[in-house]
C-alpha cells in the first residue's frame, strides 16, 4: 500500500519537500491557504527587499535568472519560487485555498509511545501503525473535508499567521485611543496601493525592532517626512514624522559588504564556523574553537566598527548591546535601505528607545514621559505567535502541550526537523510522535533545502533514526549552543545560520554522502558555502 504524505504550507521549505518526496517515488498532497504559492513573499511591504545576495538565497538547481538584482524586490523573490514551483512540476501537488484547521493522531496509545525506545517505534519514517487525520477547509466555499496520511510535514513558518500583540491593562490598551491598530500581517495584506494611502497625512508610530519595523517606517517616512508636504487649512506647512519605538536594538548593516568584504565570508565559510563551539563537538573541534575564540571576537568587532563609521548609530543611541556575532547567531541581524539614516538624519524618522508604553485617547504614552506622542495610527510589527500558531494546529490536548516542550528550553527537534519528545505535566518518560515537522530560521535556502533532502532520504529508508535517548541528548547539545551563542536569550528561534555548514555536515553524514563540498583544502576552509555546493548531492547517493 503507497505511504501517504501531506506537507502543510506552499512557502519554500513546503516547495522544497514536495520536490525531494516525489523524487523519492511518492506522491504527496500539499495544501496552502492563501490562493498562491510562495509562503510569506505572497504577502509583503513594498519596500522589502532580500536581505542576502541572490546567490546565497537561491536553490542548488535553479539559479537566478541573469535579469535578477543582486539584491532582490520582494516581486522578483516570488517570482523565482513560483518559477521553480513550475519548473519542477510541483504545481499539481498543491491544494491552494486549503487551510489545515487541525490534525489529529490515531493509533498507538499514549502509554505505548511512552515504552517505545525508538521514534516512531523503530526509528523508520513508517514504523509506525498510526495514521494523522487532517481537517481542511476550502476558503473559497467554507466546506472542510477530511483527508488521512501516514506522515505529515509541517512548514508553517514562523512569520506568518499569528501576530504577537503584546497585553494592556485595562483602560492601557488599544480601546481607549481614538486612532487605529494594526499589525504588520495586516499592513502588508493590504497592498501596495492601499498602504500608501492608508497611511498619507497620517501621524504614525511604529512598534517593533526587527526588519519589518524598519520597512514600514521607510515607508511612512517617504509618505510623510520632509519631502511629502501637507497644509492645515490656514496654510501652515506641517510633516508627519514616523515614530519607531523599541525595546531592544539590533545591529541595522547598511550594506553586505562590511570593509570591503563580503558578509558571506563572517557567516558562511568552515573558518568562521571553527570560532564557535558547535552542538556535538569533538575535543579538537572545541579546542580550537576556545583558541579563536579571541579572533571571533575581532571578527564581531570588525563588522561592528563598520555600521557604526557608515552610520550615525551613537548619535541616535542606536548601538545594540549583543555584539555582531550573537546577533548573527540568533539571526537577529538586518539590513537598511540605502537612505534610510538621511530619513532619520531630516527627522522623517524618530527612534524612541522604552521598555514599556500605554495607550491614551491622543495616542501613545512611554514609560517614563508624561506627555503623549500624538497619533493617528499605532502599527505593531512585534512579530508572530509561531510556537502558539503550531500548538493549535493539533486536536488532541496531549500534543498541545508537549508539542513545543518548556518556555526554558529549544523546541524538541532532532536535527533541527524531527519532533522527538513531548514534555508533559506527568512526570512518565518522554513520548514520541510519528509526524515530522519542517522548522527553522536561516539566512540561506540551502540550508532549509538540505533539510528537505535529508528528509526525503529518510522516508525512503535510506536511513533510520537513532533511539530517542541518542536524539534528546542531541537536542540538549544543540540547546547548550543556542543558549551560548544567541543574541537577546533568542534562543528558541532554532536558527543556524552561524553553523549552518556543520549543520549540514550531520545531515550529510546521515545519507552517506561526502559532507566537504568544495575541491582542494585552502577552497573548502576559506571560501563560503552556498547552494551550488549541494547540487550533486543527491546523484552521490
């Protein structure tokens, strides 16, 4: 009998494990809710661009057309997913206007998994007897129908869905003013033109530290700041500075060439990698790691020294307090429009630094201030509920809970990509779930897409799982890392980015194929990894 596979989510890591399944002879049913393909970039401000050269966010097989900036709109990124989308026949894999409202597990009982030594009961993608039963609504017509598989990815990503609003006092919150709340989900859905014209004239403050903060306050700044001019009716000129509110600050780079040399080259090559204490190490790997542990902390600085002579980050007390590397770690750090400090620098844009604020009639008033800072519109770009967002997609209370283990610690996943454990309030043994589950954060596609790879190669019982014990302590490695390294205790985030080629190491390893993807020495420890490195891959095996 064919094993069924559903993959939940058409953004890239959900295009990338359709592909990989299907060479692998099966036949998997992806459902999307929005009406296209493309994952987060289906929904975007204008003014977002890639935050990476094209060439480090590219597929290993689909290269970007030569027509292509070096530095992608939002546009072109979408494009290029759909074009690969096309290209490898995925298209009639993918179930669009089909949100998953839950899922469901039947089969071995809470108290067997409890026993089982092995994920899944023997370590096999298919070990199991169980089956996930899926219910999906059709957003068009509002009907739901139920579909049933043995394996179910899940690539939801964590920057979608779910807004993270934080919580008011009564009478503090967004009820007593009289302007308008948004979130940055519901900014973006709006489109272009809307956007612009939603927030013309208007006296706007914007809450958040990350790249979308930054986005929308580029946005308003040229709608509304010094170059946009509006009249009160006796004639007086007037702007409407944008106000940006933050809490923690992030290392803002104005360009991906710090020095003169490229960022690629702190991120993304073994040298850099060997700086840093990797999840599992050996004794010389953790040795040489605590010898230039000293030159990591150059090279941070070095990076640092660059963003603040390009750009006036004292003058605005815009210096974070992580350094470059723990931001980098956590992958925290973004990356500006070319004029975005000439916005700040004419007053387009205010940066306003507070740990907590309220809300009055007039607008917004900070910790510490007694007077309001006047407002029309309050935008939240506080980013996503991501862990909540997979928590409600199960059915059954015992996953809920255990599915995103404790708030101390990472996300229980093996290899970054396989539910292991599920912490519960009973103190039995860790339980394991059959599903496996896509997740993570990264600046580069390759690494989302080794990820698939391995997976392919794992329902095809190229190789099984080791026992649950081998994984969980696994899982404690890479909590250990996380926890060192991360910027801002940001260390559920599973981002690897600043290991992401050991990273890829393991997973090579774990298919069989030769994990040093570069010719010669000198060129395999110096110059970066991209997606071109795992081309060959899979004709290895």
């Amino acid at each position: 009998m064919e094993k069924r596979v559903a993959i939940i989510g058409g953004g890239i890591s959900g295009l990338l494990a359709c592909k990989y399944t299907i060479a692998k002879g099966f036949h998997p049913i992806v459902f999307e809710a929005q009406n296209q393909i493309g994952g987060v970039w289906t929904q975007t401000l204008e003014s977002t661009k890639l935050q990476v050269a094209n060439q480090i966010y590219q597929f290993s097989d689909f290269p970007w057309p030569s027509s292509a900036d070096m530095i992608p709109h939002n546009t072109q990124v979408l494009e290029y997913i759909q074009n690969y989308a096309q290209h490898f026949g995925l298209l009639p894999y993918i179930k669009l206007n089909s949100k998953v409202r839950s899922i469901d597990y039947e089969g071995e009982s809470q108290e067997e998994m409890e026993f089982w030594e092995f994920w899944g009961g023997n370590g096999k993608a298919f070990g199991s007897k169980g089956k996930w039963h899926l219910q999906v609504q059709d957003t068009i017509q509002g009907s739901t129908k139920e579909y049933t598989t043995e394996f179910v990815i899940i690539c939801i990503g964590r920057f979608s869905g779910l807004p993270n609003i934080p919580e008011f006092p009564p009478g503090h919150g967004p009820e007593v003013f009289s302007g308008k709340v948004l979130h940055s989900m519901d900014y973006s859905a709006l489109g272009n033109a809307t956007a612009a014209e939603f927030i013309k004239g208007k006296k706007i403050a914007v809450i958040g530290s990350g790249k979308s903060a930054v986005d929308i306050a580029y946005e308003c700044a040229n709608a509304n700041g010094k170059l946009y001019l509006a009249y009160t009716y006796s004639g007086h000129k007037k702007d409407n500075p944008c106000t940006v509110i933050q809490r923690t600050i992030h290392w803002m780079l104005p360009d991906l060439q710090p020095w003169g040399v490229s960022i690629a080259y702190f991120c993304f090559t073994r040298f850099a990698e060997l700086m840093v204490h990797k999840p599992g190490e050996g004794l010389l790997s953790s040795i040489l790691a605590t010898l230039l542990s000293p030159l990591h902390w150059v090279m941070s600085k070095f990076v640092e020294s660059y963003a603040r002579w390009k750009l006036p980050l004292k003058k605005y007390n815009m210096i974070p307090e992580e350094s470059f590397v723990k931001e980098a770690s956590s992958c925290q750090i973004l990356f500006l429009q070319d004029n975005f400090y000439d916005k700040v620098e004419d007053g387009s844009i205010v940066f306003k630094k507070s740990k907590s604020f309220s809300f009055c009639k007039e607008g917004l008033i900070l910790d510490g201030e007694n007077d309001p800072i006047k407002l029309d519109i309050v935008i939240f770009a506080t980013g996503y509920k991501g862990d909540e967002k997979l928590r409600n997609m199960f059915a059954d209370p015992t996953f809920q809970n255990g599915i995103m283990g404790s708030p101390t610690s990472v996300v229980p996943l093996y290899s970054n990509a396989v539910f292991v454990s599920l912490q519960t309030n009973d103190p039995s043994p860790n339980s394991t779930t059959s599903s496996n589950r896509i997740f993570g954060v990264s600046f580069n596609v390759h690494t989302f897409e080794m990820r698939c790879m391995w997976l392919s190669f794992f329902l095809d019982q190229t190789f099984q799982l080791p026992s649950v014990k081998e994984m969980e302590k696994d899982i404690k490695t890479w909590e250990k890392y996380m926890k060192q390294y991360a910027g801002n205790s940001k260390f559920r985030r599973a981002c690897v980015g600043a290991v992401s080629i050991w990273y890829n190491d393991q997973l090579c390893k774990d298919v069989g194929c030769n994990p040093r993807r570069k010719k010669g020495f000198f060129s395999d420890l110096f110059e970066p990894y991209g997606s071109e490195d795992y081309r060959e891959l899979a004709s290895e095996i």
